[in-house]
C-alpha cells in the first residue's frame, strides 16, 4: 500500500471516528434545552474539526426568542462574546438569502479564515451554523460532510424541542380560551335571564310604535301628525310636559307648532327660538340631542331657570328633527316636574319616533312642492310635456294644448311622434332622441305641428331626462317648447331691414361715384348724337344708302341701351337719406348689426365671438351710417371665409378705447386674407377680390368713418385672414373740437 492510499484510509478511519463521536454526542442532547444544544454543538465541532471559531445562532418566532452560542480556539486566549462572533459573521446569518461559504480576515490573529456556513432545520429554516478554519481548503468534503451530520442530529434534537413547546403553548391557550368562554357563557346566560323582561317590554313600546306608524300614515294633516307625535313620545316617556317646535326660515328659528300642559308664559317665552343656550337652542345648534337631568344644577341653563320654575320643570330633554339631507325641520321637547335620568331604551324608541315624525314631515313639504310646481307647469305659457322612456305621452300642460290645437279635456296624442311636424320627425329619431341619451339632454329648435290646422309651429326645445334622485337612474323624458313664431316674424322684418340697409349703402356711395357715372352716361350720348347725325347724311344723299343708315340707327339704339342701364344704376342710388348726428353707444351698433347677420353666419357656419368693452363712451354718429360701417365689416369678412375649408370659420369683433379720446371698434377673421400690394389698394373704389363683387363697401366704410373725425384701418393676422378696425371720437372729444 503506498503512502496517498495510507493517508486516505488515515483520513477516512479518522472521519469515521468524528462520525461516531458526533452520533454519540447527539445523544446526550435529547430533551435538552436549545442553549444545552447549541454550546454542546459548539464544544464538539470546535475539538473534532480544530476550528478557530463556531457560531451557532437559531431565530425568534412570534413572541419566542432567538438563541446563539460561539466557541473560540482556545489557545488564541481570547474572550468573545456571542454577540461579538454574530457581528463578525453577519452576512452568513440573513434570514432572507443563504451563503454556503466564503473568506473573511481572522479577528483572532494575522491572516485570514475560511468560512463555512450550514443551516440548522429539517423541514424549515431555524437558524445558521457558521464555522471557521485556518486551512485554505476547508472545509473538505469529509469535513462538510460532518457539519451537515451533526446539524442534522441537531436540528431533529431541536425541532422536536420547538414542537414540545409548541404543544405546550397550545394546549395552555386552549385551556385559557375554555376557560374564558366558560366565563362568557355564564355571563351571557345571566344577561339572557335579565333581558328577558327588557325585552317583553320593548315589544310593547314596538307594538305602540307599529300603532303609532299607523294613526301617522292616515293623518291628512301636518297638525294631527304633530300632536299624534307629541302625545305619543309624552305617553313613552311618562313626561309632564312637551311641545313640538318647527323651524321656519323666514322668521329665523324654531317656533312651537304643539304643546301639551304649559301655560301662557313658558309658550310666550319659548314662542322663537334661536341659537340660545336652551335646550332646544343647544340641540338645533348642535343637530344632536340635548339631555338636562335637573336644570338646578346644569350651568348653561341657568339664563332660563326664572321660566323653568314658573312652568313647574327640572328636567328635559329636546331631540332634534332632522330632514335626509342634513336639514333641521324642527325639535321634539320633553319635560319633568322632578329631576329625571332617561333611559337608553327610552330614548332609543324616542329617535324612533322622531324619525317617523320627520319622514312625515318631509312627504307633507314634499305634497306643498309638488302643488306649487304642478301649479307652476299649469299657468306656464311654455309648452311642457313628460313621456316614458320608449316614446309614449303622458302630461301636457294647459299651454302646450294650446300649443298644438289640442282642446280642454280632449285626450293628449299618444306618441311623442304625433306632436312634431313631419319635416321633423326624422330628424327627431335620428339625432335629437340619440343626443339626448348620450349626454342627458337636446337643446335647438325644431317644429311642433298643429293637429287643428296641421301647420308647424317653430318652438325652441329643451329635452332631458327626469332622474332618480339617489340612483341618477332615468325615469322619464321631459320637454319644455317656446313658441319662436314671433321672433321668426322678426327674423323676417330684420332680414327685410338688411335689405333695406344694404340699399341705403348704395345710395351712399353716390357722391363717389358721380364722376364715373357721369363719364359712363356720357359715352353712349356721344355715340348717340354721333349715329344720329351720319344716319341723317345717309339719308340727305341724292340717292340714300338705307343700308348705312339702318346699321346707324342700330347703334343708336344699342347706346340707348347702354344709357339705359347706366341710368337704372343711377335709380338704385337716387334715393336720399337725411344724415342726423346724435350720441351713440358702439357696442349697441354692433349687437344691432350682429342680430341682422346671424342667419347669415349660421348659413355660411361662421362661429360668432364677441369682447365689447363695458363703460365705454358714446360717439356722436349717424346710427344709420354706423350701422352700414359694421354690417360692410361683418359682410366682407363673412364673405372671405366662404372657401375655407379643413378648419373652423370664426369671426371675433372687439370694442375697446384706443386711447383716452378714441373708441375703436375691430371686426377679425380667419379667411384666406390678402398680401401687402392688396392691403394698400382695399380702401380704394371698385377694387375687390372677389368675382361678383363691385369694390364698394369699403371705400364707403371709409368715407363714412373719416367725415366722422375717424380712421378705417387693415391689418394682416399673424395665421389667417384680415383685421378691419376702425376708430372714433369719443362723445366728449367731438363736442369739444
């Protein structure tokens, strides 16, 4: 056998040899404490394996302690605590990740140490055994092999020691929780025999309560329900006294509504009450109930003690009505001529009734406001209406027969169809009813239909839904019409004054224009006189060339058209308009203006936005001519926006001061604009960009604008389209100038 084979057998009988003694040392561990364990473990793995040092740490569980115990080389001389070792080795220790090894520099001397690490625990993890040695190959297999074996025996010696105890604890608690619900038990069947009478009594007080619901439900009157109220809490609570007080808003406090048993003086003193430090003022500031035992001895009653005496009281108790919504509808108050100590059972049963009473209450104002709003939807002179949710008339109200030809008591149209004019009943079904169900209510117009004359009634329409107040759940669909026959007839009259205004811009422009007219009359006179006087030498010929003279005779009469037509231009500017001069509010110009255009915005689906200035000051104007400035403006821009498309039209006209002596007026769109060469000829007659457009207005704007002391001014926006602003004297600057 050669020497490595001697060595392996050496080293095996030796490892053989550590196992046995660890076997035999397990032994000894059985029905041992877990230090005994710990240190014997320690004590035995330091002499078997020559470490430098063991530490063996085990954790808490619930409210169960930790152990740890350390073992040190004892020829290093040195004293360590466990404490000290478990700080060394810490990072073998955490509960949350396991190292199986490593190499730390040895506290005990120069160099280092190997460390080995093994967790104590068969089935779940009790704690870490940590290990070190001097050898640079510890530990060996033979070595690992050993630390496993011996914390195995020592995790089985402890884990039967944790299920001891653990047996130990659970039988002691469960011998603690019979013995504590032993005791309940006998407390609870005591308390049973005790209840027993209470609650023969309670049924009573339910069976009185159960009456008392009934008389309530069957009383018509507030009053009666009042003193039903009254009596019954008195008769509960063996009182001497009682009253019930109301809070009325309008007189700002609580007054009496009933009473029983006081005299003139105390219904005097108590006749308003609010915020005082009675009871009954206390439990209304409080919204809680007030209880005083003896009024001789309760401080804050002191005030009222004179009033007490007289009315023969010392106790009383005022509990407060109070609505679902948090509001105090008024107090139930109690009196005793003796002192008095209120049960729990007693009040409890009074809150009972005091809640019957305040539901009570509440359906009695519920009643009075419904009678006002049916009286209200009676005598409206809109038309009002409710049907259930698939469509089907259920209330139309007086002005809503007239509405649609319906006679007194004639029954109401069945379907919500039958009330709308036929140019109008699809577009009920496919977008109105649809709007209405995605966000709870429709607004616009749309046409009723007379079923007397059959013809539409134009209304303004407002469609919702009536909901569960708690739920928000729908119950039924309301509309509200108003009849807008005659603002369409003053639609018409405005339209028709539009007309009349653009008219008069027309004949403004005269006086601009007389020099072109003159010239357009005069070329076709001239052709006239021309063909008129060789038609002659045609004809004064020894032999007359008809033919000349027919061909001179057309053109005089194709020029007399020509003057024809200058001359019926001139017709439609001939009229006169006399110019008057006054104070006059631009803003009220601007909304006059605006009413004339807006059939014409929402034509052309130009979205309207206005800033006019408040306080502004008057101008001295023509209000005629003001009006064609604007409407010039507001027509122009509406007009450069006819061919935009892929964004929003929308026209913004402000009002402000320009500086302390100018009011200026701005008129901004977004339409297609114009570059600089344009900007510079705007203002100038018959310039214009558009194909139908004569180049007119504006130059007009302007004369009108500048004989008023003014300016008319356009700018190019930093996106789109154009700014028309023009400014004015203020009324004190033009009357001084």
């Amino acid at each position: 056998m050669n020497a490595t084979n001697a060595d392996d057998v050496q080293q095996l009988e030796r490892c053989i040899s550590d196992l046995i003694a660890v076997l035999g040392s397990s032994v000894s561990w059985r029905e041992r404490s877990a230090e005994y364990v710990l240190n014997a473990l320690c004590d035995m793995l330091l002499r078997v394996l020559r470490l430098s040092f063991v530490y063996a740490g085990l954790y808490g569980e619930g409210d169960v302690g930790g152990y740890d115990a350390a073992r040190i080389e004892a020829r290093h001389g040195i004293v360590m605590q466990p404490q000290d070792l478990k700080a060394i080795v810490a990072p073998w220790l955490q509960r949350d990740r396991y190292l199986s090894g490593g190499i730390i520099c040895n506290p005990l001397e120069a160099g280092t140490l190997a460390v080995s690490s093994v967790q104590f625990g068969l089935h779940t993890r009790l704690g870490n055994l940590v290990t070190a040695a001097s050898r640079s190959d510890y530990p060996s297999r033979l070595e690992l092999l050993l630390l496993r074996v011996a914390v195995n025996q020592a995790s089985a010696v402890l884990q039967g020691e944790a299920n001891l105890q653990m047996r130990q604890r659970t039988a002691a608690e469960l011998e603690a929780k019979v013995a504590k619900r032993t005791e309940q038990l006998l407390v609870a069947n005591q308390q049973q025999w005790e209840l027993k009478g209470e609650l023969a009594a309670e049924l009573g007080a339910m069976a009185c309560l159960h009456e008392f619901s009934a008389r309530l439900l069957l009383a018509g009157d507030l009053q009666v329900v009042l003193d039903e109220t009254l009596v019954a809490v008195m008769g509960l609570q063996s009182a001497d006294f009682g009253n019930v007080q109301l809070n009325d808003p309008e007189q700002g406090g609580l007054v009496i509504a009933a009473q029983r048993n006081f005299q003139a003086e105390f219904l005097e003193y108590f006749a308003l009450v609010s915020g005082d430090d009675s009871a009954c003022g206390r439990a209304a500031g409080m919204r809680a109930r007030v209880v005083i035992e003896d009024v001789e001895t309760d401080e804050s009653f002191a005030p009222h003690r004179r009033i007490a005496a007289a009315a023969g009281f010392r106790a009383v108790q005022s509990t407060p009505l109070i609505s679902h919504r948090g509001e105090l509808l008024g107090m139930i108050s109690t009196h005793f001529r003796k002192p008095h100590v209120f049960s729990d059972t007693e009040l409890r049963l009074t809150d009972l009734y005091a809640r019957h009473a305040t539901q009570m209450i509440e359906r009695n104002r519920a009643e009075d406001e419904r009678g006002k709003l049916a009286s209200i939807v009676e005598n409206s002179a809109d038309f009002i209406g409710i049907t259930s949710l698939t469509g089907k008339a259920l209330f139309l109200n007086a002005a809503g027969r007239r509405m649609v030809g319906l006679r007194d008591g004639e029954p109401i149209l069945d379907n919500i169809q039958s009330y709308i004019a036929s140019e109008d009943r699809e577009r009920l079904t496919t977008q109105i009813l649809p709007a209405v169900e995605r966000a709870g209510f429709w607004d616009g117009e749309i046409h009723l239909r007379n079923i007397r004359t059959g013809q539409p009634v134009p209304v303004l329409q407002h469609i919702f839904y009536t909901r569960e107040s708690r739920t928000g759940r729908p119950l039924a669909l309301a509309t509200v019409c108003r009849d807008i026959s005659e603002r369409r007839r003053a639609e018409q009259a405005a339209s028709q004054a539009q007309q009349e205004l653009a008219h008069a811009a027309r004949v403004l422009s005269m006086g601009e224009l007389t020099t072109s007219i003159a010239h357009e009359i005069n070329q076709p006179l001239t052709a006239i006189v021309a063909n008129g006087n060789a038609c002659r030498r045609w004809i004064e010929r020894d032999v007359p060339d008809l033919e000349q003279a027919r061909t001179s005779l057309n053109n005089i009469v194709r020029d007399a058209n020509r003057a024809s037509d200058v001359i019926g231009r001139i017709r439609a500017f001939s009229a006169k308009a006399t110019v008057s001069r006054s104070s006059v509010d631009v803003n009220d110009v601007v909304r006059e203006v605006l009413a004339l255009t807006s059939n014409e915005m929402r034509r052309e689906q130009v979205a309207l936005h206005t800033r006019l200035s408040s306080h502004l000051p008057e101008v001295i104007a023509d209000r005629v001519e003001l009006q064609q400035v604007v409407l010039n403006l507001v027509i122009n821009s509406i007009e450069s926006m006819r061919t935009i498309a892929g964004r929003p039209r929308a026209l913004l006209i402000t009002s402000g001061e320009r500086n302390a002596s100018m009011v200026e007026v701005a008129v901004c769109d977004n339409g297609a604009g114009m570059g600089d060469p344009q900007l510079s000829q705007i203002f100038e007659a018959f310039f214009t960009t558009k194909p139908q457009g004569m180049g007119l207005g504006l130059s007009i704007s302007r004369r009108i604008i500048e004989t008023h002391g003014g300016k008319l001014r356009a700018a190019a926006n930093p996106d789109y389209g154009l700014t028309l602003s023009f400014t004015l004297p203020a009324d004190s600057v033009a009357r001084h100038g």
